[in-house]
C-alpha cells in the first residue's frame, strides 16, 4: 500500500476529538504520546481528574521550568505538577484503582488494534527490542472504557487496525474505540463500525486502509 | 531505647552478601536512593538481584551499579529509559538476566510478599506473552494468572523525613514502590533528607509505620540523577 497522503486529522484535532467524549468528572489515565495532548483540549466547563500511574490522582500540568521538582513527574517520567484536590499514593494502591475497576477511561496509543478489540502496543517483539511494558497490561485488564488513539496506518502505511495482533498483545478484547487521523471507529461484537469520518475523507478511503472489514456508521449514529 | 540511625551508608548496608535480592525504591529518578546505591557498590556485593521499576539513567546510581556488574538478574517492569544505555548493553551482551514485570503486578507482588500473602490471582497480562507457563484459574467466567508474593534481603528507598524509631514520609511521586519495598525486605534501609526524633511526626501523616524500617540514614542533600547526568557524573 502506497503511503497515506496528508489528509485528516492531524495529532492535535485526534486529540481534540478524543477530548469531547469524556464526561464531565471523570477519572482518566492518559498514555504517553499523543494521548497525552488530549487534556489541552477538554471543553469548557468538564472537570476532569488526571490519574498517573507512578501514583498521583488530580495531575496538573507541566511546570515553568524553573519550577519543575524532579520528583514530581508523570509515568512518562516529564514534570506535571498537582491541581488543588491532588494525592500522592503508592504504586500498590495506584494499581488498585486501575485494576479494581475505579478509573473510567484510559486513552492509549497502539501499534495494532484487531477487530475483536485485542490490543497491541508495548512491542514490535524485534529480536534486538530491550522488553518493557510498563502499567500498559495493568490498565487494559481494569480500566472500564479503553480508547485508543493512533494514526491509521504505520508510517509505511500498513494498516495498524488488523484482523488479528501479529505483535505481543498486551490484553484480549479490551479496546472500545479507536480515535485516528482518518475516522472514529467502534470496536464491536461484529467487528470494527464506523462512528464518524474525518473531515473531507470517505468510506471506501478508510475501508481500503483498515486490514479488516468496516462495517458503516448506523443510522443516525452520534459519536 | 529505639534509635534506628545508623552512622552513614557504608555502615547501614555493610552485611549485604553476594547473591543477595535487592529492592530498590524509585520511578525513574523520583524517589531514587542514589546515595545507598553509591555505597552498595562501594560495599562490594556481588550476583545480586534487583527489583525496581527501572533499570537507572545514565552512569550513577541504579545504573551505576549495573554497570559494575554487581546484579545477575533484575526483576523490573521498564527497563529501559531516556539516558539508559547501561541495562541495553549488559543485556544485548547477554550478561544480565530479566524478569519483565507488568508494572501493577510488580507492586502487588512486593505488596503480597510483605504482607505474607504467598500469592494471587490478576487479569492482567492474561493472553500475552507475559502469561506465558503461569497457572490459570476462572473466577465468574474470567480467566486470572497466578503471580507470586516476592520478598527481599534489603530494600533500599529514599525519604524526605524519618524519626528515630522509622517511620517514614516521602516527597510527592518519589513516594512510588517504596512504601510497599519497606514491608517486603528482611532489612529495610531509609535514607531521608531530615531525620527528627520520635514524636516529632503526626501519627496520622506517617505513610510507612516504624516496624516495616530496620536502618535510617540521614542524607541532608540527596542527589538527582538528571543532576549527576547533566554534571557529567559517573560513579564511582
């Protein structure tokens, strides 16, 4: 497949699409990456409650540097700083919260989604890959809504939405929608359906870059 | 008299034995105990296991002591970081052993250990390579892995104040894996910023309780290692 020409969204609008789909007051754990952008364009009016896994609740932030505290970091180990109703806590409990099912959303990034939501993003499982993983097993397993946000295709332009993970899965059935450049598509018990088109991008275009059936959007759909 | 200060580094962690499982505290360099690293490896133990989140930046501290090659095998969740080339070198050379953790089973492992909880059951990491050749068991029609409780011969953290008798408070995130590495090693080594006497600390605000803390060490100016990094600094 050629390379994906530049159309769609870019990380900034993903970002800002991801945002207006979380609820007022939810709890919400942020991947590193693009989904990170996503708490620079929460709509006026939403308060939402940061959770980092390195054990902060009510993440702010980056600090001006000047007043960036080393020990004050987010799990992507960047300065954040603390909103008023923060707290500090162990990994013991931080991991409870994830696991115990108390964090309503998580956005992650992806390197394949598969039709039956199994999901695919902590290795491309390379022979001279130094293995991490991180929380990214731990949040998949607990968190009730896991969205994924994440171009359409690698920079080669192979699909990253796939009929099955050819890479190591970090959980099974977990993903409940996927944010890209291209679309907003569900994950459902029939495969992947599509919520919404990007501006200025149609069907057939997505369809032909997703590696497995597109179902369209129902009738009436609203994101 | 309780009075759990102890002189200096050196003296806190002088019994460590070769082959000995060392729990060290921090994610990332938030809550790093680089000076009780700094005389570990001065202190000379050998064939040591590791468990921490990561695997140290740089050439001080965790990462130092790696670079010594005076840890066999690390126990970890992230072992790679920003400034890490020590663990990608030792272990593309095939000379250190890795146990790939996901990051909560990690802290309930070292929670389980520390509370006498041999082991249990978690969803994560079901279906992926991570699982692999671990007992599985159904509870209400989902499937959990058998993961095991881990304990160590010392733990190793880093606090903003201890009193006399041990108990701790941490700064911020750098509190992380060590309130629960105190309770699951068999000596738990402090080392805090200010060191006040018993009393001193509100009952309600002390995060570890005196009876998980075996050595406190007072270190006034602990070092960052994005500092150490940035100075140039290599350790020993």
């Amino acid at each position: 497949m050629s390379e994906t020409p530049k159309i769609g969204r870019t990380r900034e609008e993903m970002a800002q699409r991801v945002a207006q789909d979380i609820a007022d007051g939810s709890y919400v754990n942020l991947g590193i990456g693009i989904p990170e952008l996503v708490a620079r364009f929460v709509p006026e009016g939403r308060e939402l409650v940061y959770h980092t896994e390195n054990g902060l609740l009510g993440m702010g932030p980056s600090p001006a540097e000047e007043d960036a505290d080393p020990e004050l970091i987010n799990a992507g180990k960047r300065h954040v700083t603390a909103n008023p109703g923060a707290s500090y806590f162990h990994q013991a409990d931080s991991f409870a919260m994830i696991r115990g099912g108390h964090l309503d959303l998580c956005v992650l990034g992806a390197l394949q989604v598969a039709k039956n939501g199994d999901l695919a993003n902590w290795s491309t499982g390379g022979k001279d890959a130094i293995p991490a993983v991180g929380g990214a097993m731990d949040l998949v397993a607990g968190v009730k809504s896991i969205y994924v946000i994440t171009t359409h295709t690698t920079k080669t332009g192979e699909p990253k939405l796939v009929d099955a993970c050819t890479y190591p899965l970090t959980g099974l059935g977990v993903v409940t929608r996927v944010y890209t450049d291209l679309a907003v598509i569900d994950v459902t018990p029939d495969g992947f359906r599509l919520v919404e088109l990007s501006p200025g991008v149609d069907f057939e275009y997505v369809a032909r870059r997703t590696g497995a059936p597109l179902l369209p959007a129902l009738e009436g759909a609203h994101a | 008299m309780i009075d759990k200060r102890t002189a200096s580094a050196h003296e806190a962690l002088a019994d460590v034995r070769d082959g000995d499982t060392i729990m060290v505290g921090g994610f990332g360099e938030a809550g790093s105990p680089i000076e009780l690293l700094h005389a570990l490896i001065d202190q000379g133990a050998k064939d040591l296991t590791v468990v921490s989140n990561n695997c140290g930046s740089g050439e001080v501290g965790l990462a130092a002591l790696l670079k010594a090659e005076r840890v066999s095998k690390v126990i970890c969740s992230f072992p790679r970081t920003a400034n890490s080339t020590i663990f990608p070198e030792l272990y593309r050379a095939g000379k250190i052993e890795l146990e790939l953790v996901p990051q909560g089973t990690l802290a309930e492992r070292i929670r389980a250990g520390g509370a006498g909880v041999p082991a249990f059951y978690t969803p994560s990491a079901v279906g992926t390579p991570l699982a692999e050749g671990k007992e599985t068991r159904d509870f209400d029609g989902r499937t959990y892995i058998l993961e095991h409780g881990l304990t160590a011969d010392f733990t190793l953290i880093k606090a903003r104040a201890a009193d006399t008798h041990g108990n701790v408070l941490y700064n911020k995130t750098a509190r992380n894996f060590s309130p629960v590495m105190a309770m699951a090693g068999r000596a738990t080594v402090v080392q805090a910023q200010s060191v006040v006497d018993a009393g001193a600390l509100d009952p309600e605000t002390v995060v570890t309780p005196a009876i998980f803390v075996d050595r406190v060490v007072h270190v006034a100016e602990p070092a960052h290692e994005s500092e150490l990094i940035a100075a140039g600094v290599a350790y020993p």
